[in-house]
C-alpha cells in the first residue's frame, strides 16, 4: 500500500488487498462473515475494540481507513458567493 499519511483504504480494498475471501478475513478479525459483510457496506460499524483489531491485522492506522464505501462518499463542495 502507498503512503499510509494521505491515503484512506475501505475495509473492502483492505481485505481484498492481502488476498482474503470474506471467510478468511472474518476468521482474522474473529467475526462472522455476516458481520464483516455488514461493516464492508456501512450498514453497521466496529466498536473501538474491533477497530484497533481491523488496524493490527491489516497493518494500517484509524486515519487510514475509510468506514465507508467508495460509492456512498461524495466531495464536499462549498457554495460559491455571489
């Protein structure tokens, strides 16, 4: 993975990035796979202890995960002054 300051990684591109099936990660993270599967589409979050786990196991610090998925983050934009 790039330079761990400025870049943010979804669990997906996380887990899919050492190669692991949902199975296989869920094992590592010691959750199901149902649940694994709720936190890769943002319909539930881990709790701090599980994210300090998410962040061992992928070598990976809390700033440099995105909880969310790619396709629900839109950019913030600013409205221009008249």
């Amino acid at each position: 993975m790039a330079d761990k300051t400025s870049t943010t990684y979804t669990l997906l591109q996380l887990r899919t990035g050492k190669r692991w099936t949902q199975k296989e990660a869920a094992k590592e993270l010691g959750v199901s796979e149902s649940t694994l599967s709720k936190w890769e589409n943002a319909i539930r979050f881990p709790t701090m202890d599980q994210v300090w786990l998410i962040e061992d196991t992928y070598g990976v610090p809390l700033s440099g995960i995105n909880f969310l998925p790619e396709n629900t983050v839109k950019p913030f934009k600013t409205k221009e002054a008249s």
